[in-house]
C-alpha cells in the first residue's frame, strides 16, 4: 500500500461548497476577492447552503430565521458558570457548549434534510451568543441577549462588548466573517465529514469540527500570532526574533499553507484591514511589525502569510480577546461546516481509508509473570 503523509494531494471528496484550483478561492465559484469587498456574511451563509446568492426575500427570511433562533438555551450558561472558569479556553468551552446544544433540541438526532437545516440555523445563530456569553461570564458580567434588528457581525460585536459597534468594526469584522467561511478540505470541515459519513447528527459533527479547529496548525494559530506578535513588542526587534526562531527551527505561526503555494488570497485583505484598522487605534505598531515579520520569513524561507497572520492584529485591533480568536474563527467557519455536514449527508457514503501497518509482525500473546 502507499502512503501520502498527511494525505496531502488525496482528493478525498467531490463538494460543489468551495473551491482553490490555481491559488484562487471561490464560494460556490464566487471569488473570494469579490465576496470579500461585497458581501454581508448573511448573504455567504445563504450562499454557501444554497448555491446561489440569496434575493431579497430569500436574504430576509434566513436573517429572520437566524435572529429567531439565537437565544441558546439558559442551563448552558448556567453550566458555563460552574467550569474552572480562569482555566478554560474559549475553543473548549465552545466545543463543550455546542455539544450541549443538542442534548436541549429535540430533533437532534431526526435524520432528514428539512430537520438538519433547520438544526444549522440554530448552530449558526447559537454559536456567536455562546462565544459571547462565555467571554461575559469569565468577566463576572451576564450574557447580552441579541438584538433582533442588528445583523450578524453587529449582533457579534454588540453581545461581546454590551454596546452597538460602529460602522467602521462592523466593517471590518462582517469583511473577516466572509473570509473565514469556507475552505474546502481543510482539516476541521474533513473532520466534520468524516463524522457525519457515520450518520451520527449534526451537533457531534461540529463538535468535532471545533476540536479540529482548535489546533495551533489550524485555527489555533491566529492567537499565537498575536502572542509572538506581542512578546517580539517593538517593529525593530523582528527581524532577530524571526531569524532566532528560524535559527531553532520553530515553526512561524502564520506562515505556510498545505495548499497555496503562491500565497492565500485572503491575506491580502486581512493585510489591508490591519493597516486601516492600526491607523483607527493608532497602535501601528501591530501592522508594522507584522509587515516585518512578513518580509524576514518570506526572504529567509520563502514561506507566504496564511489568513491567521494578519487577522491576529485584526482583532486585536477591534478590541477583542487574544483567546477569542480561534472562537470567532469558528463563528464563521461553522456556515462552511454545515454546508459540507448538509452535502455529506446527500449524498452519503462512510468515510473510511486504511492504514498501511507498519508494527510489529507474529507476536504471541506473553502472560504477565514472564513479561
Ligand atoms: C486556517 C489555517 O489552518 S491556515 C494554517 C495555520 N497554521 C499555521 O499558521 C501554523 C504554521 N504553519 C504550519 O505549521 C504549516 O505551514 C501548515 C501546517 C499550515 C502546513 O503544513 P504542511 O503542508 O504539512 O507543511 P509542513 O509542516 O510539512 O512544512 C513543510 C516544510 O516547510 C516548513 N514550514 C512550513 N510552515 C512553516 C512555518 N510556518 N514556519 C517555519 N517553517 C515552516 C516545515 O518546517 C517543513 O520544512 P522541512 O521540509 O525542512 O522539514
Ligand atoms: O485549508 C486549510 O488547510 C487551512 C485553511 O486555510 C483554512 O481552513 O481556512
């Protein structure tokens, strides 16, 4: 048998959710580039689900669909209250909380496609009052219900800080939404494939989807950009801290990309929001050093920014939590789930590679005293 370590350039699936051919990503064939300047994340939720661009009417009725189904049940938060709370990390309670989800809905394991796109609104609009709430309950603060009249970036920021964001966030923030959508393959949406090719339910596919996530090679990495972001301190202590690391074979998180080779599209405008965002704050020093880090790793290593580097300072420029990075990932990332969860289940066949054995051979079996 032979192997392809970390299976790369195995096409595992057909999807018609997203593609990258060429280094060019689409939604559904929309460029990236194009949603990215255009779209609200409403309009990609409903894109990547349905296959098409919602009209008007189709567009209200999903946000209508989505405001009625945020409030997450109390006896979450109610359990949010008696974690370890000063040592638990928001992907973690998140993956707890989603799985939880489905111990309160009653049609968590009705196995049919009216049920489970029902149960991907309610994913979808719970996900961003559970990463919110959390945030409020560690700070000793009670969860903000959403507003039923903001949309889906406002309605984030609003629950997060307790006030009605300005344009120029709920800008930034629905832009970093439509970015982190979808991308084919990667290794949380597999993971959430191969769960549901079971036919286990929904719940439990995005609940292993988040663990995935979770990971500093996946998601994980935007906060630890912004934690080297925050210990290199100062634009002209980068380049010895990068070359150090290099020098220590350290991994540079943020850089590298199992798929892009010329470099991920949505760096560039994740690049552009951290320069205009900086700007706002007037901490540019986040964006310079940034842009350092980015020129010593790309001239010492050829090795091209991913769409985790510059969404650290990004965030970190909306004021939100370092440790809320890979949640807010999630937020987005589940719309690009539930649609690979939707489309497994339509056209389903378990999901079952194999292993090439390289243990040891004709063992016998040793009785513990002669061990
Ligand atoms: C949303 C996302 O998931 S985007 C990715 C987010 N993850 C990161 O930013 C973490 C840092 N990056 C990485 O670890 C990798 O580039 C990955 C995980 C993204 C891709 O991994 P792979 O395709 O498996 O590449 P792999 O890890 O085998 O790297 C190939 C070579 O490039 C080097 N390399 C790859 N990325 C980096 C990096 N960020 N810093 C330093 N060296 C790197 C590896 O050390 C390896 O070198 P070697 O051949 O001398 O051993
Ligand atoms: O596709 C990947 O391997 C990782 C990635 O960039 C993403 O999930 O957005």
């Amino acid at each position: 048998m032979s192997t392809t370590r970390g299976l790369e350039g195995v096409v595992a699936t057909t999807s018609s959710v997203s593609s990258i051919i060429d280094d060019v990503l689409t939604y559904q064939g929309f460029d990236i580039d194009d949603l990215a300047d255009n779209a609200t994340f409403e309009e990609v939720i409903y894109l990547l689900w349905n296959g098409h661009l919602p009209k008007e009417n189709e567009l209200n009725e999903l946000t209508k669909d989505l405001a009625a189904n945020m409030d997450v049940p109390k006896e979450i938060f109610d359990f949010m209250k008696q974690y370890p709370i000063e040592k638990v990390h928001p992907m973690a309670a998140l993956r707890t909380a989603v799985s939880q989800l489905g111990l309160y809905d009653d049609e968590a394991d009705e196995m049919n496609e009216e049920a489970n796109k029902r149960k991907a609104v309610k994913i979808q609009a719970q996900i961003p009052a559970i990463v919110t709430g959390f945030s409020r309950i560690r700070e000793g603060k009670e969860p903000i219900a959403p507003k039923a009249d903001l949309g889906f970036a406002a309605n984030f920021l609003y629950m997060l800080n307790g006030e009605e964001p300005d344009e120029t966030s709920i800008t930034a923030f629905n832009k970093a939404l439509v970015l982190h959508a979808d991308h084919e393959l990667n290794a949380s949406t597999f993971t959430a494939r191969v769960c549901v090719a079971t036919l286990s339910d929904i719940y439990s596919g995005v609940t292993s989807a988040i663990g995935a996530l979770k990971g500093p090679l996946h998601g994980g990495a935007n906060e630890k950009v912004m934690a080297m972001l925050s210990e290199i301190g100062e634009p002209d202590k980068a380049e010895d801290y990068i070359k150090k690391a290099m020098a220590n074979k350290e991994k540079i998180m943020g850089f590298g990309h199992r798929v892009y080779k010329q470099g991920d599209p949505r760096a560039k405008h994740l690049r552009d929001m951290s320069e205009r965002l900086t700007k706002v704050t007037g901490e540019t020093k986040w964006y310079d050093m940034s842009l350092k880090v980015e020129e010593v790793v790309t001239n010492e290593k050829g090795l091209l920014p991913n769409v985790d580097f510059y969404s650290a300072s990004v965030y970190h420029s909306l004021g939100i939590d370092h440790d809320l990075f890979t949640p807010i990932f999630a937020t987005s990332r589940a719309s690009g789930w539930l649609a690979h969860i939707l489309e497994q289940y339509s056209d389903n066949r378990l999901i079952r590679p194999r292993a090439d054995y390289v243990g040891p051979d004709k063992q016998k079996y040793v009785p513990m005293d002669q061990r």
